[in-house]
C-alpha cells in the first residue's frame, strides 16, 4: 500500500535582509509550514505557494483538512 505523503504549504519570505535561525526556526515551528527566506532589494512580501501545483485556496484548504484530520486520530479538536 502507498503511504499518503504529509502536506505542507510553503511560506516564502522576500526580505530585504535573511531572516535570523531563530526567527526562521519560531515561524516554522508556529505555522507548520515549510519556511523559504529569499534576500530582494525589490518589495518585501510573503507568498504562499503550492507543492502540487494547486492554486493558493486549494493548498490551504488540504492543509487545513489534513490538519484536522491529524487532530481527529489524536483525539483532539
């Protein structure tokens, strides 16, 4: 049997500086999202992009149904 593949969107960072590791790390750990930090002297902004080539809507929304998912087999909300 095939093993379902853990889904997580990520976030992209385009800062004018790097993020710090502990910065980095915290985002990491609050969002669950896999974390990108890319240094531009253009706008800063944050993107979420796909793993599956989805749109934005459909990645959040299998992130949030795997998430609940998770939290429904632990017994919790």
């Amino acid at each position: 049997m095939k093993s379902k593949k853990e889904y997580k969107p990520i976030l992209v960072f385009y800062l004018s500086r790097p993020l710090d590791s502990k910065s980095f790390n915290e985002i990491k750990e609050a969002t669950g999202y896999n974390v990108i930090s890319i240094c531009t002297d253009t706008n800063e902004r944050v993107e979420i992009i796909s793993v599956d080539k989805a749109t934005v809507v459909e990645d959040v929304r299998k992130y949030l149904k795997d998430q609940l998912i998770k939290s429904n087999n632990n017994g919790t909300i």
